[in-house]
C-alpha cells in the first residue's frame, strides 16, 4: 500500500473514491472537496496513482497491484475476468481495513462499480453511504455488442458480460445511490434500480474550452489557424467503437469534394473497447491499408494524443468536428467540442441525441452512412458562415447544462454532502 501523506488541518467530511484508475472521473469532486477543507481517501492501482501528481495534506492515497493473468483460452475468458474482478474487491477490502486499522473511517465512499472494486465494501463499511458511479450496465443486446456487424464480438462474449453483470449488480445492491453523467447511460440499467440513479455530469470547464477566432496551433511540423478548412476527430484510441473506420472511409469523398482540406486525427492506437485485431495490429494500420491511394496522405495528420493545451487549440481551429460512437459511453471529447465552439457532425446514436439536435446545435448522420458523413462534413467547410448560428448553439448547451463551475460541481458537492450526511435527497435527472 501507499504511504499516506501527514494530516493536519481540520476535516468537515472525509470520502474515500475507489476507481482502479483514480482519479478518472471523480478528478473535480476531489479537487472541490479539498479545496473546500474536506478530507479525501483514494483507493486505486498503483500505477493509476504514479501517473497523477496531486499531493495534498488531507490527501490519503492507497495503492493495489492489478491481476494481469491472461485467459489460456477463450473458454476460460469469462472465469479469468471474474477472478480479475474479486481480486481487486479482495484489494480495496485490504486498503480499507488498513484505514480504518489507521483511525480513518470514511463518512462516505464513492466508488464505480464496472471492475470488482465494490464487491467487498459493504463487507467492511456495513453502514457507510455509498454511491456508485453507474457509468454503463453491460448488455449484450441493444446497446454496443450487437451495434457493428463488421466487427463482432467474442463468441464468449455473453459469458463474459454475465459475469460482469453479476458483479455490477452486487454493487448496485449495495449501493446508497448512484451517479450517471447523462440520461440515456441511467436509462441502460435496470428499471428497478433507476429510481436511485442520479443524473449529473463531471462537468466540461467552458471558461477554458472556449471559441477564439485568433486560434493557431503547430502539429506535426504544420501550422493550423482558425478559418483554415481543418477536420477535427479526436478519440482516446482509434477504433470500430468511435467509428474510426466510417471516418476514415469517408476521407475519398471528402477530400474530392474539398481538395483543400486538412485531416487532423487526435488519438493512440491502443483499444480502449471492443477486441483487437489479430497479430497485434492496431485499426489506424488496418485502415490505411484499406484506403491505400485513395486519398492524399499529406491532407491526412496523424497526431497521437495531445497535451491538453494544444488539444484545446486544435479545437479552437476546427472548421468542423467529426464524433461517432456506438451506443455507448458519451466521450468527453463530444462536449469539450461543442464548449469549443465547433461545429460538430456526429452519429445519430442515442448517447449523442440527447445531446445534439440535428441542425439546431449540430448535424447528425447516419453512424455507418460513410457517403452521407463525407457531404456533411464537406458542406460545413464548404459554408463556413451557415455553421455560425450552430456552433454558438453547441455552446450554450454546454454551458447551460454541463459547465463545471457553476453547474455540475456544485451539485455534485451537495449530492456528497446529503449523502454523507444520511439526509433525503432529491433525484438528480
């Protein structure tokens, strides 16, 4: 376990968050709490930790070693998932017994409960609050496994999501509440439990993520301004489950229709959803070969992943922001666009609908209209000045609805506080 770090100043609440890679989605709440004088306790794997470089006095920060084994064979897949999932339960129950050996027993926990990590809590805090971060219940229909025929799934594969239902059910029977960032990931669990299910995003800072016209950025060795006819996709990885391969496919046309257009490709090629190709390719490989000489490379950037200031400045100069999803986790990266003030063509997927109306605040397509996506994005590029009335439109949304400081951050911190407080509290929907 980790060291915890010395406490010295007074402590109006004290909440312990669990995530295997803390701080994710629980970095505002954190960052709120203690900037208010609260107490925080963060459970997670020890190379999550490593990589973040928050220190503070009343920060306590306990680290777990993740099981790595690999499955022999697919049909023992769905056994060695379940036993990765009690082992970090087994993990969390260890560091919280080592808390609480230590004098810090938490007035409430916040926890996700997608991993296993849940599954012990109840079992060493019988009578703490516990909220749960619902961020997606595994479904095997309806949703993402079944969405994409090109790219199908395990066989096993509902094996596997049984199991992992299993787990999350036992962590949503445990819980006090639960915390969905939007309406339609609340709506993909089950009915019962909804009722319990609050409804709050982690906020997107818009004072930050903001329009400027004046807007430069060098990537690549090439410099991109605002008002250049720049094509913006961004994803943690490139991948089926972002629609990856419709974008790519649509570059042809795209670029006949707008010879002058500048691709610029944010994302590493890694797997973050959905299986790997075989022989360890990643999908950009995959792509560019399918595409080979259909378009011109030198129209085409490739750029990884970005720090997050030059992030913000490419978004900043996109003429047009592509987001496709399957139906699945909403990416920040769809909010922190439209908080950007770009114009954005995205998927007409559920996630994204309730998001985006079409051609109010944004356009929708298809999400395996490959044709139908190239001549939206072109005739954005094409009408710069037709885009202006949706992109301010994106952007209100976001501040309206998502703003971190004066929206979703304030009533996360008064949901903690009821919660840890054992009071009533009203749904959040």
């Amino acid at each position: 376990m980790a060291g915890l770090l010395p406490f010295e100043s007074p402590v109006f609440v004290r909440i312990c968050f669990i995530h295997q890679n803390i701080p994710a989605q629980f970095r505002h709440l954190i960052d709120g709490l203690l900037a208010r004088g609260d107490e925080v306790v963060v459970i997670g794997q020890r190379k999550a930790l490593a990589r973040w470089p928050l220190r503070h006095q009343r920060l306590h920060q306990l680290g777990y070693e993740a099981t790595s084994a690999s499955p022999p064979d697919a049909a023992s897949a769905s056994g060695i998932e379940f036993e990765r999932m009690a082992g970090r339960g087994r993990a969390v129950g260890q560091a919280l017994r080592l808390l609480l050996s230590r004098g810090l027993r938490p007035d409430m926990v916040v926890a996700h409960p997608g991993w296993g990590e849940m599954m012990f809590v109840r079992a060493e805090l019988p009578d703490t609050p516990l909220l749960a971060y619902c961020e997606f219940f595994y479904s095997d229909r309806g949703t993402d496994v079944d969405f994409d025929a090109e790219f199908p799934s395990a066989a096993n594969v509902r094996y596997i999501l049984q199991l992992r239902r299993a787990v999350q059910l036992l962590a949503l029977n445990d819980m006090d509440a639960g915390l969905c960032p939007t309406a339609w990931q609340r709506a993909v669990h089950p009915a019962p439990l909804q009722p319990k299910l609050h409804v709050l995003h982690d906020g997107i800072d818009t004072d930050r993520l903001r329009p400027h016209p004046a807007a430069s950025v060098c990537l690549n060795g090439v410099t991109f301004r605002a008002g250049d006819p720049v094509v913006t996709y961004v994803a943690r990885n490139l991948e089926p489950y972002r629609g990856f391969h419709i974008f790519m496919r649509c570059l042809p046309q795209l670029l006949r229709r707008v010879p002058q257009a500048q691709i610029v490709v944010v994302g590493g090629d890694d797997v973050s959803y959905g299986r790997r190709l075989q022989g360890g390719e990643s999908y950009r490989a995959r792509l560019l070969a399918e595409m080979g000489g259909q378009f011109d490379l030198s129209h085409v950037h490739f750029v990884g992943r970005l720090a997050p200031g030059v992030y913000q400045q490419l978004l900043q100069v996109s003429a047009v922001h592509a987001y496709l999803t399957y139906p699945f986790v909403l990416s920040w990266s769809l909010l922190e666009a439209m908080s950007a003030g770009c114009c954005v063509v995205a998927s007409r997927t559920p996630p994204v609908q309730e998001v985006i109306e079409d051609k109010v605040n944004g356009h929708l397509v298809d999400f395996f209209d490959v044709a139908g996506l190239a001549a939206q994005l072109a005739e954005v590029l094409l009408k710069p000045q037709e885009a202006t009335a949706l992109r301010q439109a994106a952007r209100r949304t976001v501040v309206n609805a998502y703003d971190l400081q004066r929206v979703c951050l304030p009533k996360g911190l008064a949901l903690l506080d009821r919660l840890a407080s054992r009071q009533p509290v009203e749904p959040l929907v």
